[in-house]
C-alpha cells in the first residue's frame, strides 16, 4: 500500500471515528433503529477511502448516508459528505457535485421530519447538519486545486515541447556541420583510394595493404556517416521500426549470404513502445556485427517474449574464441547504454563453441 493510499484510509478512519463519537453524544430517544444509524455514521466516513479512485460514487454514498442517519434521529453535521464534494469538485465533476448538493440540501429538511414532531426544528436540524457555506467552501477548493493541477500539467507540457524542439534544432545543426565538414573529405578519400586500387590492379601490380585499408577505412566511414546523418536527420514522422521489422532484417542479411534463421516465442502483446525500438536496434546492431567482423556463415535470432521480460539472442559462428580479446566497438556500447537505460542487461561475448553471442533481457511492465 503507498503513501497515498494510507493517506486516504487515516482521513476515512478519522473521520468514521467523529461522526460515531458526534452520534454516540446527541441526546435522543432511544430506538430500535440506533445500530442502524451508528452503521451509517461509520459506513458515511469510511467511504471516504474510495474518494480518489471513484469521486462521483463515494459522493452518492455519503449523501445518502447523512440521510439516513438524520431519518433515524441523528442530528450529526455531515462532514463525510463536504469532504465527498471536495473530493468530487477536484475530479472534475462540477455538475453532478452540484446536482447531488441541491438535492441533499433539499432532502435533509424532509429527512430531519421523520424523526421529529416539531417542523421549526426539523428545519433548523437539518440547517445545522449541513451549512451551505460548507458545501461552497468545499467546491471552491477542490476546484482551485484542479485548475492548479492543470496548469502546472500545461507548464509541464510546454517545457517538454520546448526541450523538444530545442533538441531536433541542434540536431539539425550538428547534421549540417558534421556534413558540410566531413562528407567531402571522406568522399575524396574513399574516391582517390578505389581509383589507386583500381589503377594499380590493372597494370598488374601489388596493390599495398595500406592502400586496401585505406579504401575499406573509407568505406566503412562514409557507410557510418551516412547512418549518422539519418539518424540526426530523422524528424520522427515516420513510423519507428520495431520487433515486426525484424524478419525483413533477416531477410535483408540472407542476401548477404549468411543462413540466418529466425525463432520467435511467446506472444507480442502489451510490449512498450522503448522496448520494442531497443529490441530492434539489437538484432539491426548484432546483425551488422556478423556481416563486417565475424567472418560467418550462420546466425540466428531469438525472441522470447515472456510475462516480465523480452529475451532477444543473437548467436554466430564466426571466427571469435574464447581466448580471443574482444574489444567493444561504438555498435556494442551503443546496444549497452540502450539496454542499460530501460534497466535491463546485456550480455556480449565469445561462445565456447566458436562464434558470438549476444543476449539482452529487457524488463516489460505490461500494466504501464
């Protein structure tokens, strides 16, 4: 049970306990209908523990209530149902909170004459058990508390909004500087490399090792640059890709010649939106690893889709060993902080038989 909640039982209780005690020291005719009225004196605070999770229905309780204890002989000031209102108003409510008070201020005159032979005093009882000044000063609050709540929700917004789009503002800046400064350097290495290869081979010369990393080294940085620049650039209009994207990857890395399987467990259901892009970026990053490190020929995926968790494994068999030190490129950092970030773990290593693994277990809250 949270604080709130304690909260709500210690007002119910406390306020349960003042209107028993109001009820046990009025001075009234005994009768058989005592018990019931002290039930309802109880029952009319302790609904009050329900007040934030159904306003309107804690409303009705409470009213109903007073009325039946001032029926029975009961003049007892009906606190539980101020609180009703209070409650009501700060949900949003305002009509039928109003509704129900005119009503109940209505029907507590006739109330009070069911248990009393003089109709001056009927009045004046039931005037007594609920003040109007009460009812307003009630409203009045729980309407100035819902109106703050929404404007510091709107502030909080605004804030968002903004942060946002200072953030796709610098993004876009860093795009055009990293391409305006680099594009064209790495496009006239990559270009001044392929035709020296090129060159070379076709005077049947030794092309240098040097030379062949220089044009895979840029290669490899005009492929990652374009990648950043797309991820910089992404406005987020697209619809993001997710764990259904997954087999297309699949089918996009068999093309490469990998034989590459993919198993999939559980039902896909309820799984939040974070996860769902992280699971993605796994087997996109893993699947990326195979083709330009690990020297494979099979590979495959797994998903396991589990009541508290989403499993993804990614397994090759690539020329890693255990003896072999591995050294976490930008790929597997990248994978690690995502996963990090949700609270979950990863797992990134040599396989005893040969070839790589990679195993990220991501924490699901289906109720969120």
């Amino acid at each position: 049970m949270n604080r709130g909640r304690i909260g709500d039982w210690a007002l119910a209780v406390g306020v349960a306990a003042i209107l028993l005690a109001g009820g046990l020291s009025r001075q009234h005719a005994p009768t058989d209908l005592d018990p019931l009225g002290y039930a309802l004196l109880t029952a009319s605070g302790l609904a009050l523990a329900a007040r934030r999770r159904a306003p309107v229905t804690v409303l009705a309780v409470t009213g109903l209530c007073a009325l039946g204890y001032q029926a029975i002989g009961f003049d007892v000031p009906a606190a539980a149902f101020v609180f009703a209102v209070y409650a009501s108003v700060r949900a949003g409510h305002r009509m039928i909170t109003v509704a129900a008070s005119v009503t109940l201020l209505a029907a507590l005159p006739l109330a009070g004459l069911a248990s009393l032979d003089d109709t001056e005093e009927a009045f004046a009882q039931a005037r007594g058990a609920l003040e109007i000044a009460w009812l307003i000063a009630a409203g009045a609050a729980g309407e100035a508390l819902r109106q703050a709540e929404r404007r510091a929700d709107e502030a909080e917004r605004s804030r968002e909004e903004t942060a946002r789009r200072r953030a796709d503002e610098e993004r876009l800046h860093i795009a055009r500087e990293l391409h305006d400064s680099l594009t064209h350097q790495i496009s006239v290495i990559k270009v001044q490399s392929e035709a020296a290869v090129h060159v070379a081979r076709k005077r049947g010369e030794d092309v240098p090792e040097a030379l062949l990393a220089i044009r895979e080294a840029g290669r490899e940085a005009a492929r990652e640059l374009r990648a950043t620049l797309e991820a910089l650039r992404d406005d987020g209009k697209s619809p993001p890709q997710g764990l259904a994207d997954v087999p297309d990857l699949v089918n996009r890395a068999r093309t490469t010649g990998l034989n590459a399987t993919l198993t999939i467990e559980g039902q896909c259901q309820g799984v939040p939106a974070t996860v769902d892009r992280t699971g993605y970026r796994i087997v996109q990053e893993s699947l990326t690893n195979i083709a330009r490190h690990a020297a494979a020929a099979t590979a495959s995926i797994r998903i396991d889709y589990r009541p508290d968790a989403l499993v993804i494994r990614v397994d090759d068999d690539g020329k890693a060993t255990p003896d072999t030190a591995s050294v976490a490129g930008v790929g597997l950092l990248g994978m690690r902080e995502r996963v990090t970030a949700l609270g979950g773990r990863l797992r990134a290593e040599p396989r005893s038989a040969g070839g790589f693994s990679v195993q990220a277990e991501l924490p699901v809250d289906r109720t969120s």
